[in-house]
C-alpha cells in the first residue's frame, strides 16, 4: 500500500501514512496533542469524524471541545446518548430537543407526558451506563426510503417528512446499540467520549447541559431564563398551530405553493406583536418616557424601533427616535478584544459621559445637537441644525445593543424606562431533535446584510463572528432579563428567502479560506431548505424585519 503525506495543522508537521488510515490512527501518528481529548477533525477545512479514512494528503487539524466544531460534535453525540436512553428507559416516549436555555437545551416528549424526577434520574442512569460501556457510534448510507422506514419506527414523522420533501437518492444513519437517527454533522467515535453533561428539570420537561466551553472538564452552570424561554415556548406553540413548526412541513406547504401564505401569515403575526408592544407602552404612557430596544447583531432592532414608532403613532403617541450608534467613540479609541481586534460589542464603544449627559437634557426637555457617526471613516461629528428635542408628551425611543446595561442610561431613572430585549429567537425546528440555531439566523442575516450594503465578503463576515460572539456572551446576553418584554424577531419563513442570497456568497468561500469550515456548514443546513423563487419577495411587505437585511425597507 502506498503512503501518502498529512500536514497536520497542530504540530506544523508533515507526516508519511498508508493510504487508507483512520483519522483516529492518524492522531498518534502525528503525536498530535490538544488540552482535551480530540473529538473530529477538520480535513482541508471540512468537518470529519475520526473515522474518516484519508486515501489522498491532506491538511489536518484536530479539533477538541474547546473548538466550536468540537463543541457541536460533542453536543450532537450528548444529544443521540440522551435519545438512546430515553429510548431504553421509555420506548413509547418520543424526544423533543427544542431549544437553547439555561446554558443547556430543553428537552419534553411529543405527547406532552410530564417528565418526573424518578423518570429522570432513570434517563440519567441509562446514560452513564452506555458512557461507561464505551459504545461506538457508527456510520452507514442507505437508500432514503430505508431511512424514512427507521424514522417512522421511532415515531419521528418530521425526520421522515423532511428526509422525503429532500429528494435524495440515499440518507446518512448514525448508530448506537441498535438504535438509529440522522444527525447533520459528525459525531464522536464512542459513548466515553461524551462523560461530562447534567439533566435537571425545567417546567414540565428538562434541561440537558453540556460541558462549560472554556472549561469542558465541567458542566455548564445553569442560567435562569425564565423570560426568554417564556418567548420560545409561545412561538413555539405558534407555530405549531400554523402546521409550519419543522423544516419538513415548510418544505411541503411550498412544494404545494403556499409560500404566499406562509409569508402572509408569518408578517400579520408580527403586526399582531408589534401593535401589541405599542399598546403596552400607551397603556405605561404617564410614567414611560424612554423605551429602550435592546438585542445581540442582526436582531432586528432598527425596524423594531421603527414599527414601534408608527404603531405608537396610530394611538395618539408621539414617539421620538434615537440611536445609540451614533454615539460610539471614534474609532482609535474602541477597546479591542483578546486577539488585538476591535471589540464593537463592548459597552466602551459608546461615549457613555457625553452620551448620559444628552440622555439627562433630552429627558429634562431641552434640545441638544444631536451627533452622527460615519461608520466609513469611524469618526463621531455634529451636523448644524440636526437637533433634538423631547416635549412634554413625547415618548423617546432608543435602539443599541447594549440599551438593557443600567451603565448605559444611569442618568435616567428607571421608573421612566420600558426595556424591549429584541432577537432573532428561532422556533422552527430541522425535526424532532435537531434545532435551527438562533446564532445561525443571525449570522446569515448578517452575512446577506454585510455584503449587500456594507461590502463585505460572506468570508468577512464569517471570520469576524467569533469576536462578535464572544461580545455578546460578555456584554449582551447577561442584561437580556432586565427586560420588560422579549420581542421575537424570527420570521417563520425568513431562512428560504435568506438562502437565495447566502447559498451563493458561501459558494465563493474557496477550501483554502479558514471561513470554509463553517461556509460548508451552513451550505449543508441550507441546503435542507426548499429553494424558492425570489419572485416570492413581492408577498413581504415594505415594513418588514427582513427588508433590513434583503433591502427595498421603506425605512431605509
């Protein structure tokens, strides 16, 4: 057998291997070492098990749990432990994954069966059985129809639908122990890989936890929630409703073309929630002077602030705008992050002495000239004549990523304040145990955003995510319960429309680009979607959140 040669990212060495060698032999073949034990590997930048063989060279790079691919392995393998577990303990019991909470993901069954300690602690049990017996996940292609066959056996009729609207001669089978399921990334190669989680109960299901991600070797602390799971659990039951709360069923309601619908369905609600808002702060009218709209990136919150705004109107308000961008510091002066970049997220970007003293004169009355700020040249300036001025009845509504941060507007009093916590908080599902991360909503809607108004490349945007990401974890999400209300901004159709526009600037990403990785990651999941006409764009209104990011807003 002839050798074959590995550069292997992690030792910056070349090493010679037989053709046909595992990933998983090739680790100490390369005496690759990584803080924790090693659960993929990303092959030219693609995302491969350890069982992977390697019949060509290639550049490797192990990856461990402290890499967001390892984190996603190890919390795909956590999830198919805790199916088969449930499996064992109650076969009758389908599981529903459904989202992220609590630093963790909320789990109930189908059937709305109430889960109780003794059932649970029997689900952990089974669990920590399989990790000591070191079972390995396995791996096969079968005909689709097989697969749809094994998915209605578990009595997951989404993943059969879902699998069936795809059009795929052939579908991938993870295995455990007899028990098998799809997932839409790799896995690790056995059950010991996947030792640290948590069950805990919540409502009337529970919380799994995986590992803390930047200390693995311990369980993530849990991160009460109670309003942001309120929000998950009304559009979820939405949804439901609708019949549109999986990928599968979307797929089929547009292979019959009802897209229309779905479009006109998804933005009434949404006129519904934001007449909703408006009513709330009319009723608050005597006390409320500010309404702050608070979210992470790509949530929605300048349209947010505009609707408001007009809904605000139709009751007799008078609503006045304001946007805490404008007051960001120049741009040699915003703190940077641990890799030396600019750190946007940070709360120091904003000129938070001058910015509280506008904040106390505007709510004092008085009128003040107010700035701009050019995002082009990173530079804060006044234009003579542009002021402000906030009367007697007059509402002030603000709109900045960190508006729910008390240091933000401490020169105002708080019974004056009514905070909206704005994002885009996904409900539709891929199936019965796989999520649409609301992170990824995100970062496509940024994407489309960035290229078509801002000029950045789909690449740009995504090797800038991390360090958006970790200002978020650090300077957002730990003000999101200071909210008064949480506004969902996910559109229940927005994904298809998004892919006619990310499917191609992901397609320019070459295999050399480190943003290739998560470029093919996103093709994948996007590629479950049933693409639609952009004709279709006539059926969303000028209003909508989504115009923010597609263009042709009215309040552009």
């Amino acid at each position: 057998m002839n050798n074959i040669e590995i550069l292997c990212e992690n030792t910056g060495q070349r090493h010679p291997c037989p053709q046909g060698e595992t990933l998983l032999g090739l680790i100490e073949r390369c005496k690759a070492r990584l803080p924790h034990r090693i659960l993929a590997a990303l092959v030219d930048h693609r995302l491969k098990a350890l069982s992977y063989a390697v019949y060509n060279p290639h550049t490797i790079r192990f990856v461990d749990i402290s890499h967001p691919d390892g984190m996603r392995t190890y919390q795909r393998s956590l999830s198919f432990l805790l199916q088969k577990a449930v499996h064992d303990v109650a076969p009758h019991r389908t599981l529903l994954i459904k989202y992220s909470v609590l630093n963790g993901f909320y789990c109930a069954f189908n059937d709305n069966h109430v889960i109780d300690e003794t059932l649970l602690r029997e689900i952990e049990k089974r669990m920590r059985e399989l990790v000591a017996a070191d079972i390995p996940f396995t791996r096969k292609k079968c005909p689709t129809e097989e697969a749809t066959n094994v998915f209605m056996r578990n009595n997951q009729p989404e993943k059969a639908l879902l699998h069936k609207t795809r059009g795929h001669f052939y579908t991938s089978l993870y295995g455990l122990d007899g028990y098998y399921d799809h997932f839409y990334g790799p896995l690790a190669p056995s059950t010991s890989y996947v030792k640290v989680f948590a069950l805990s109960m919540y409502k009337d299901g529970f919380v799994v936890r995986p590992p803390h991600p930047g200390r693995p070797d311990n369980v993530a602390p849990v991160k009460v929630q109670p309003k942001l799971f309120d929000v998950f659990r009304e559009n979820n039951e939405w949804v439901k409703i609708v019949g549109a709360h999986t990928i599968g069923n979307i797929n089929k309601l547009i292979q019959r073309g009802q897209i229309g619908e779905i479009i006109t369905v998804s933005e009434s609600l949404h006129e519904n929630k934001y007449a909703q808002l408006a009513e709330e702060i009319f009723l608050r009218r005597h006390d409320v002077k500010l309404v702050l709209i608070a979210g992470p990136s790509s949530s929605g919150k300048t349209t947010t602030s505009k609707r408001l705004a007009v809904q605000a109107k139709v009751l007799g308000l008078n609503p006045v705008l304001l946007e805490m961008d404008n007051y960001f510091v120049d741009r040699e002066h915003t703190p940077r992050d641990a890799d030396g970049n600019y750190d946007f997220e940070a709360v120091e970007t904003l000129d938070l002495p001058f910015f509280n003293e506008q904040l106390h004169d505007l709510l004092a009355g008085k009128k003040v000239q107010i700035p701009t700020f050019d995002f082009h040249e990173g530079k804060r300036f006044f234009v003579a004549g542009k002021t402000l001025q906030v009367g007697a009845g007059d509402i002030l509504i603000m709109e900045g990523i960190h508006g729910l941060n008390p240091r933000v507007t401490q020169s105002a009093p708080d019974t004056l304040k009514y905070r909206i916590y704005a994002s885009a908080l996904t409900s539709v599902s891929i199936d019965e145990n796989n999520r649409i991360s609301t992170t990824d909503n995100r970062l496509i809607r940024r994407m489309v955003r960035d290229f078509k108004f801002r000029g950045y490349s789909a690449s740009d945007t995504i090797m800038r995510w991390p360090s958006v990401r970790r200002g978020e974890e650090k300077h957002i999400f730990p003000f999101q319960e200071n909210a008064d209300i949480m506004f969902n901004s996910a559109l229940l159709y927005e994904m298809y429309v998004l892919r006619y526009y990310a499917v191609p600037l992901l397609l320019q990403i070459k295999p050399v680009d480190p943003a290739y990785t998560e470029a093919s990651r996103l093709l994948k999941f996007l590629h479950y979607l049933e693409p639609i006409s952009p004709e279709n764009e006539k059926y969303i209104c000028p209003t909508s959140v989504l115009r923010e990011f597609i263009g042709n807003s009215i309040f552009d």
